[in-house]
C-alpha cells in the first residue's frame, strides 16, 4: 500500500490558481466589455465598480486593484507607503558591494554631476561571485558539512547587493515607459494633424474646381454648356454635395 502512494512534492509552491484566468481569450472578452459600458454613455472605457462586480470570476482577477488612497499598503506582513524611498542596504546591516554616489560636502559639483554607477557591470561580476560562492559551498558541503554558515552568509549577501541595484533601475524603467508612451502618443497625434491637413487641402481643391465642374442632366447631357440653361442653384448645390462627399469617402484615416 505504502508502493502506491504519491511521493511527497518538495519543491516550490505552486502559483495561485487564478493565473489560468489570465488568457487572451479572456482579455478579449474584458476589452469587448469595456467597450460595450463605454458606447452606453460613459466616457471612462473602464468599466465602473458595479460592472466589475457584474463580471465572471474569470474575468475580475484581469482588472487591477485601485491604488490605496492613503498611499499605505501591506507587503509579507509589512506596512509600507507607496512614495517611500528605496531602503539602502546600510539600514539591513548588509555589507555594499558596489560604490555610492559621492555625496560628501567636499566633493565637487562637477564630480557630482558626472558622476554614474554602471549597474550593469556590477551586476555581473555579482552574477559570477554567486555561481562562485555555490560552487564553493558544494565543496564545503562534501568535506565538512558543518562549516556551511560561513559560504551562506556570502550568498546572501550577494543576493542582496543584486536585488538592490535591480530595484535601483525602477524609477528608469517607469520613466522609459512614461517616455514610449508619450512618443507614441505624439506620433498618433502627427498622424491625425497631416490627415487633416491633406483632407483641408482636398476639400479646397474640390471646392475651388466647383465652378469648372460640368452637371449633367439624367440623360447624361451637360446642363450648363453654351446651348443649354445654367444649371439651376439646387442641382448647383446637389453636385456640389456630392463632389465633398466622393472626396471625403476616398480619404483612409476617416475609416480609423
């Protein structure tokens, strides 16, 4: 009987089961939502709070929570502020692997300002001290298991120094993304302002060869050559309609 049971599982925790919601089918089906709630009157394309309640389970793991009003939140236990600086790795009581900015009162202005830290670099050498220290401490290991403490203490000291300067790079990445999506922005914007000027640019070739267009009379004869009656101003006006709209249906951007 002992045979046919499941051995026991020791490896990492499995991810919260809500993460099968998290398909492009569903993305769809929200987006469709959205727009639906939005075509009914309401500006916002996010669908309102009542909506969101009226959603399939499936779909209300796909919508973010609102950020805390007070700014405070709960993180493993910890509260924290969301515009609270990055911790320095000085206030753990962890040893830094790499230089700080130059901040004492006798350094100059231009050193200060020319001065970068290239975390590339330094995350590198960290990377290669990790796979190091391990193989250092699988040695340890195989000779005397009891003198580990000293190679995990390196360890995590340099899982540390790693994490930090990753999370130095946030404030760049929020920036970048803050920069890519105002060019794209900017480029749509272009896009819209050089189709209205050509369409302005159209509609005034159209309307300045009004006086030379010719009208025909449903018999497919011209109404206002020398041997007939200038056209009267209804059918004037009638091709001139017609003239505006031919141009605006052969304009691209007005299908977008």
């Amino acid at each position: 009987m002992e045979d046919d049971e499941e051995p026991a599982s020791y490896g990492p925790p499995q991810p919260p089961p809500f993460y099968k919601h998290f398909t492009a089918q569903n993305l769809e089906r929200l987006k469709e939502i959205r727009e639906a709630v939005g075509s009914e009157g309401n500006d916002d394309t996010e669908a309102s709070a009542p909506t969101m309640l009226e959603l399939p389970p499936e779909l209300r793991y796909l919508v973010p929570p609102e950020p805390p009003a007070d700014g405070i939140y709960k993180s493993f236990g910890e509260t924290k502020h969301i515009q609270a600086p990055l911790s320095s790795l000085k206030e753990f009581d962890i040893e830094q692997l790499y230089p700080s900015s130059p901040t004492s009162p006798s350094a100059t202005e231009g050193i200060q300002s020319d001065w970068t830290l290239d975390r590339a670099f330094y995350l590198k050498k960290i990377a290669r001290s990790i796979l190091l220290n391990f193989l250092e401490l699988v040695g340890v290991l195989s000779v005397n298991p009891a003198q580990h403490d000293e190679k995990i203490a390196d360890l995590r000291t340099l899982y540390a120094n790693a994490h930090h300067l990753i999370n130095e790079y946030r404030p760049h990445q929020a920036r970048e993304t803050l920069i890519l999506m105002m060019e794209d922005q900017l480029e749509k914007a272009r896009a819209e302002v050089e189709g209205i000027k050509g369409m302005k640019q159209k509609i005034n070739d159209v309307i300045g060869g009004l006086g030379k267009a010719t009208l025909e009379s449903p018999d497919g004869v011209p109404i206002n050559s020398e041997n007939s009656a200038p056209p009267s101003p209804e059918n004037k006006r009638k091709e001139e309609q017609r003239q505006i709209w031919n141009a605006l249906n052969d304009e691209e951007w007005l299908d977008g």
